[in-house]
C-alpha cells in the first residue's frame, strides 16, 4: 500500500507570511496539528505545528537560554530564537527542514519514517509541489483496511479518487474525512457536522461505480461543540 492511497488531499496551507495567529486559529478551529508552509506556486515551504507556537512571548510560554548556552551559541543562534518567540509571520516559526515522501512510498517505510524522527505526519509532494499528506491515523486507517503487501489495485485507486471528488462536491470538510478503499470495500474516517452530511457522504458511495460496500467510520461531531472542547 502506498502513501497515494491513504493520504489526505484536501490539506489546508497557508503563505509564508501569514500571521501567526491567524494559523494558531487555524490549528485550534479546524482540528489539526500542523500546517504546511507553501509559496505562491504550491512548492513546500516547511511546516509550522503546535510544537513551533509553544514558545512564544505572547502566551508567556518563552523558554530563554540559559547563560551558559548563550555564551556557547552564536549571534545568529540568538536571532533565530529572538524570531522564533517574537516573529509575527510563519516564516519566522516554521520548520524547514521538513521530511517529505512521495505518492509512491510505501506505507511501512511512512510509518519507518514518523517513528525515527518522531514526528506526526509527512507531507506528500509531486515535483517539488504538495498534493497531500500522510498522517499517523492514516496509517491506521490504511493497517485497519488490511490490503495485502502489494500495490492497491488500479480500480480501487479509481474508486477513491472519484468518491474524493464526489465528497467535496458535497461540501464535507475534506481535510477531515479520509476514505480508503480496498477491494472495492469502501471505509470512511474523520468527524463531519451533521447528520445530513452524514446522509451525503453514505449517498456519495452508493452512487460510485465499483463500490462493493461501505465500512462506516465517521463521527458527527458539530463544530461549535470542536471549537468549545479545544479541538484534539
């Protein structure tokens, strides 16, 4: 199985000068750990997580050096920890040096990858652009379809692509929903917000060639209520 046939396409980016803010907001509304960073062409960035907005003077979360390691860094080592707690764009914050994979890597080299640089996600690029990203529940999602060691079969991959594009059209927030396919066996994952977007997404599979039956995993979860709980 590879990251193609798991990975989220509707990734939520932002500039690399938006504010900071305005991505701590994203992260906390829209119920993820990370944003990736892309230019005006689509090309990644990096990638600013909660981990990049813990330190920060506003929220008196700054962690300052201790003397001795002051005296042991350099000037420029001083002004990127200056910018990392003051910078108001995110590309004072981000990470950029951000490991990456592409839509033909294999799901256990994925999973090889997280666990080696502890990290929660990858994000997935095709020529230098993103075209999705593959997170730990993804990997879940894709051991719980239990495909077998080989590739997926073009017709699932077909499957998925057109239930994806039949979902947006739908107007699920797709950057919460996953769909996995195998075997013509369809399994659906993420939160939604009503139940009649409930009832959209079931319409969405009956009505897609090649659907043999549907594993149903969605959560209705309405979004003042992720707002009012933080979110996960």
């Amino acid at each position: 199985m590879l990251a193609r046939d798991v990975m989220t396409t509707a990734v939520l980016t932002a500039l690399p000068s938006t504010d900071v803010r305005e991505i701590a907001s994203m992260l906390l509304q829209r119920r993820i750990s990370a944003v990736p960073i892309v230019d005006q062409q689509g090309k990644l960035r990096g990638i600013v997580s909660e981990g990049d907005l813990i330190n920060r003077s506003e929220s008196e979360t700054q962690h300052r050096q201790s003397w001795w390691l002051r005296l042991m860094s350099g000037p420029d080592d001083q002004a990127r920890e200056y910018l990392r707690a003051h910078g108001t764009r995110a590309e004072d914050v981000m990470t950029e040096d951000v490991i990456t994979v592409s839509e033909d890597t294999p799901l256990s080299k994925i999973a090889a990858l997280l666990e080696k640089h502890r990290i929660k996600r990858v994000p997935v690029l095709r020529g230098g652009k993103l075209v999705g990203i593959v997170s730990r529940a993804n990997l879940l999602q894709g051991l719980a379809a239990s495909l077998p060691a080989a590739a997926a079969k073009r017709e699932d991959r077909e499957i998925r692509d057109a239930l994806l594009a039949s979902l947006g059209e739908a107007g699920l927030a797709m950057h919460q929903v996953n769909v996995i396919v195998s075997e013509g066996v369809v399994q659906l994952w993420g939160a939604i917000e009503s139940d009649v977007q409930h009832q959209a997404a079931r319409a969405a599979v009956e009505g897609t060639p090649g659907v043999k039956r549907l594993e149903d995993h969605l959560g209705v979860v309405p979004t003042m209520l992720r707002v009012a709980h933080g979110g996960v």
